[in-house]
C-alpha cells in the first residue's frame, strides 16, 4: 500500500503543514511550471532566460525531492519503475532540457499522485485494537464498594463487574450472575455462550443483557485478548512487502532501457541522444495506466460493497493458489440452527416440538432461539406454560398441557444420575439438547452452525474457474463442528481448535509454498490476514479485522467474494494490456530517439500520446457487467 505518512524528505521539503500527499503539490507545481513556461515563450515572447524560470523552479521544487526519495531507494537496492523517470529529470538538468524536464517530473509525480488517491489512507490494526478494548474495569472491594481502575492495576483474584454490552477486561470466572457472552471473534465459536457461577470468561468477549460479577484469573498482560494483540504485533512486524506488478515489470524494462539509452550515446557520441531515448522509455504505462487501472477497480469495488484498502493486494489476488477459509460467520451464519431431530416416537414430532417450543419462550438460552424458529416453519400452535423454572445447571422445566416438561442436557442428566436406563442416541457431533415428558424420553435435538447459501457450489467451482489447487478449512471452533461443515461443502483439509498464534504458523507455512488468501470475520482471524498474502476480511462485524485486511468485503455472501476474484483477474489483465502494450511503443520511441529521430522534446510528447493510449485502455476497468459470479 503506497506510504502516506511523512518520511524524512517529506518533512525536508513540506513538513506537516499540507494535508495532502507530496506528489499532489508536485505535480500542481509541474502543471503551472509548464504551463507558464509555454506561455511565455509562445503567447508573449520572452526571452529564454525568462521562460525557463517557471521550469527551473519545477525542477527544484518538484524534481529535487522525488530525486531524492529515488537514490533512497537505490541505497536500499529497490530498482523499481520510477529509476528511469529520475536518470531522466538529472540527465535534462545536467544538458539544460529543462522543458523535458519538467515533462518527466509531472508525469512520475501525476501517477504516484493517483495511486495515492486510489488508496487514502488506511489505519493500523493495533490501533484498533487497542481502542476496542476498555480503558478502565469496575472493581468491587470486599466492603462491597465499587471503583473504576485501569486495566493494568487489575490483579489475580480481583473482583470484577461487567456491566450489560460491555466488553470483558481480563480472563476470569464467574462468581456470581447468569447471561450470555459472544466470544465468537475470539475463539470462533459461533453462539452465545452461556454464564453461571463456574463458568469461564475470556477478555474481549462482549456481555450479553445481564451483569456478571468475575474473579480475575490473569494480569491484563497475559489475558486472552492482550495474546492476539502480541500476534497480531509480530505478524505485521514479519509481513512482507508484496512486490507490485509495475515494479516487476520494471525489473526488466529499466535495464533494457538504459542499454539502448547508452548504446545511442556511445556510437553516436552525443548525450542528447541519451536523454531522448530516456525521456520516451520513462515508463509512465507503468506509472499512470496502473494507476488509473487500479482506480476503475477500486470504483468498481465499491459498488458492490467491496472495499480495497490495498491495491496491491488486488494485483496479488489472481495469483493465489490456496485458499484458507475461516468456519465461523466465514463459511457459516455463524449462529445455531436446529438440523437433527430424534423422536422416541416419530408420530408424535407436531406435540413434542410444541410442548419444547412453548417453554422455550421464557428461555434466553442461545439454542431457544432455533427450536422457537423451527415451530415458526412447522406453522405449529403453542400452549400456555402453567410453571417455568431455569436454574443454573439442571435445565428448562415447565408444566405444559398438563404434562411436565424438562429440556435439558446429556452432561446435566449423568450429573444428576438419571442418564442410565434412556434410550438416547449416540453422541453426534455439533450442540444438544435433550426433551423429557413427564420423566420419559421423548426427542434429541443437534444443533450445528449451517452452511452459507450456495457454500458447496462455491467450493467446487474455485478450482476450474479461479485455479486455486488447495482449499483448507481453519478454525477455532471444535473438531466435530468443523468437520462436520467440510463434509457439508466438500472440503477434505481441515484444521480446528486453533489459537490465533497456531493459524499464524498454519498461514505462513502455506504462503511459504505460495501465493495464499485468507478470509475471515472475527477477531481472532486478524493475525492470520496479516500473514497470508492477500487477506480478507468477510463481512462488517469487527474494525479490527478490516484493519488487518488488506480488503473488506462488507456484505457477508459468498457472491461478492466471487465478484471479488473477477475483478481482480480483470484488473491484472488490462494493466498487463496497458503496460506492456505501452512499453512495446515506448522501446519503439527508445529506437527512434537512438537513431536521433526523436530530440528530448518530442521524446516527451511521443511518450504523453503513448500515455494517453494506455490509459484510455485502462480506463476500461471502470466498465463491467452487472454480473460478475460464475457459479
């Protein structure tokens, strides 16, 4: 992504007073430089020293900095693009073709100057997550009074309140109060969690409708959440710079460049030859036609609610060859949905599920919601529940109908030694929940994570049509829920019940081998994104995974993630037509000047006509169709 932030010679040459990028000013300054020039010497005759001033300022206005950054570069052995742009601004200065010059100087700095508009400004993840992250926690004394403190004066075996909505400060266990939590950005597991006295809370879980009151177990430092901050730390720290395509193509073209460029002043003997020939290799298909690429698929993007905070994440995307998906509100809904139901006795489904449904209206248990749900599908009437009792670890009981029912667990029922003697079925995979009648069993209930719409479709076409060899699944969530989800979809390499560090070396060990995406949603999927090649952030549910993405695809459906890939292969593919069909001229131009056909001059304006030929090709990246799925 194309730094905005001050470097030295930005501070050298402008400071911090302008809020715009440096190749901006610059290339406003080119602009009135030569602009003023021509007027001059065509419109009112002035002598040459008079309208040389305007250029001569350019060059050191304009020219001087952008020469500068260039010999930065090169002490730092980065050989990209822009090299021939400032051998040929020295080069005009060293002869005194200034107007060649100032030509040079607005064209490099006009096509930085739209990169840098095609991004903005993008924030850092840290930031983000830091700021998500509480300030301050409610500490309560042993006489009952409570206080806020910082995070950091937290002790083990503090005693913490979490008010409702907010979000857990430090790891702990629940002393006293019932609710819900979601951690599913943290662990990736998709529902709410229940919590009672006894239960578990990690930090960065956000609380449900109700107070808890927790003893702190760790330090701040050490908590769950301050763990992904550290890989989160470590992973931008590590990732690597991603090689963009004009300076790959540029690899090649200013070595050649420069050959013919010497060649001409060497067998003719006369400089100018040199800088002719330099002036229309400058390779501006490289840097404005990318550039101007790139900003139609930026637009494009974001009309399908995509958002590309990284361009060259964008270039990088049709080379992938693995994709590595998260389970949770990635590939799933993220939230639970009744998929098995088990009878004792099969005719009797319509009674059981409504006697369930009818006591699970009182219920705030994250698996209430589902069988509520399914009675909505079945069209089924509910019955008044005569008594209601939901104590913390023995169930949901009610009288209904006359008839006492118990929705409870398999966990709950050996606890209380009444497993032995029902005929359950086998323990299966995903969440449950089991119904007694009167004492007698009457149903099982499975819950799992469902499928996105169109997931397996999905899946099978990223081979044939977008050559990815390798799909993986990896996931915090537990084993059986995630291989139970690649069955569904038809993926066979699955990892689950990762930690963020645990993905991270997943991720970097792929991309070792090549070119990798992720895609991801929660928290705890940023410091995977960070170290993928391209990383994707699924859905507008955590700033601090869009933060850590290099693109944000807002909406949540595997649709725009394909209009994604499309975009991609379209935008690499007329940035190639546009850049290498502009060198082809240019090496054209290159022979022309060497032979001396071409002065410095006309070298420049031959190389603004091969401009505008390349970028009206680009600009066709700003047209698609309204569809862009193949599958």
């Amino acid at each position: 992504m194309p730094n905005t932030e001050p470097t030295f010679i930005r501070k050298i040459f402008f400071g911090k007073i302008f809020s715009y990028p440096l190749e901006a000013y610059i290339t406003v300054v080119a602009l009135l430089g030569i602009i003023s020039s021509l007027i001059m010497q065509y419109g009112l005759g002035y002598p040459v020293q008079s309208y040389e001033m305007p250029l001569l300022i350019t060059l050191v206005l304009g020219g001087a900095p952008l020469v500068f950054e260039l010999l930065v570069k090169m002490f730092k052995r980065q050989f990209g693009s822009d090299l021939l742009a400032g051998i040929s601004i020295v080069t005009a200065v060293l002869l005194e073709e200034y107007l060649a010059g100032a030509i040079v100087v607005l064209m490099l700095s006009g096509g930085e100057t739209l990169e840098e508009y095609a991004v903005g400004r993008a924030s850092s993840a840290l930031n983000a997550l830091a700021k998500r992250m509480p300030t301050i926690a409610h500490k309560k004394s042993a006489s009952g009074e409570v206080s806020d403190v910082r995070l950091t004066d937290i002790q083990i075996k503090d005693t913490i309140i979490i008010y409702p909505h907010e979000i857990c400060p430090v790891d702990g266990i629940v002393i006293e109060g019932r609710g819900v939590m979601d951690e599913s950005y943290l662990t990736g597991e998709p529902f709410q969690m229940s919590k009672t006295p006894g239960s578990e809370v990690i930090s960065g879980a956000v609380n449900g409708e109700s107070a808890l009151t927790i003893t702190a177990t760790k330090l701040t430092e050490d908590s769950r959440y301050a763990k992904i901050m550290q890989v989160m730390r470590e992973s931008e720290q590590s990732r690597p710079e991603m090689r963009r395509l004009g300076d790959q193509l540029g690899a090649w073209y200013t070595p050649l460049a420069v050959t013919i460029a010497v060649a001409a002043w060497w067998f003719s003997g006369d400089p100018v030859r040199f800088l002719a020939t330099l002036v229309i290799a400058t390779p501006c298909p490289l840097l404005i036609a990318i550039p101007t690429a790139i900003i139609g698929a930026v637009s494009v993007a974001a009309r399908r609610a995509i958002v590309i905070r990284d361009p060259s994440a964008l270039e990088q995307l049709s080379e992938c060859r693995t994709i590595i998906l998260d389970k949770t509100g990635t590939m799933t809904f993220g939230r639970p949905q009744l998929t098995d139901e088990m009878y004792a006795e099969p005719a009797e489904r319509a009674r059981i599920l409504a006697y369930a449904a009818s006591v699970e209206r009182y219920s705030k248990h994250p698996l209430a919601a589902p069988i509520r749900d399914a009675i909505d599908m079945a069209r089924l009437p509910m019955f008044e529940v005569a008594e209601v009792h939901e104590r913390p670890g023995e169930g949901m009981r009610g009288i209904v109908d006359g008839h006492k029912v118990e929705i409870t667990g398999r966990s709950i029922l050996q606890n209380q030694g009444r497993l032995s003697g029902l005929p359950l079925p086998p323990t299966g995979t995903g969440l449950e929940c089991i119904i007694l009648i009167d004492d007698e069993y009457a149903a099982t209930y499975r819950f799992h994570d469902a499928p996105r719409e169109g997931s397996k479709s999905f899946i099978e076409h990223l081979g044939a049509k977008h050559a990815y060899d390798k799909i993986m699944i990896v996931s915090g969530d537990r084993e059986s829920e995630v291989r139970y989800l690649a069955e569904q979809v038809g993926i066979t390499e699955i990892h689950a019940e990762t930690t963020p560090e645990e993905k991270v070396a997943i991720v970097r060990a792929e991309t070792s081998k090549q070119k990798t995406l992720f895609i991801g949603d929660g928290i705890n999927d940023a410091p995977a994104m960070t170290a993928a090649t391209v990383g994707v952030a699924f859905g507008a549910t955590s700033d601090v995974t869009a933060e850590a993405a290099h693109i944000v695809v807002m909406e949540s459906t595997l649709r725009r993630v394909d209009e994604l890939f499309h975009i991609g292969a379209r935008l690499r593919n007329i940035a190639l037509q546009s850049a290498l069909g502009g060198m082809a001229l240019s090496v054209v131009g290159m022979f022309l000047a060497a032979f001396g056909y071409l002065p410095p001059v006309a070298g420049a304006i031959g190389q603004e006509i091969i401009d505008l030929v390349a970028v009206l090709n680009a600009l066709r990246m700003a047209f698609m169709p309204k569809e862009l799925t193949d599958y």
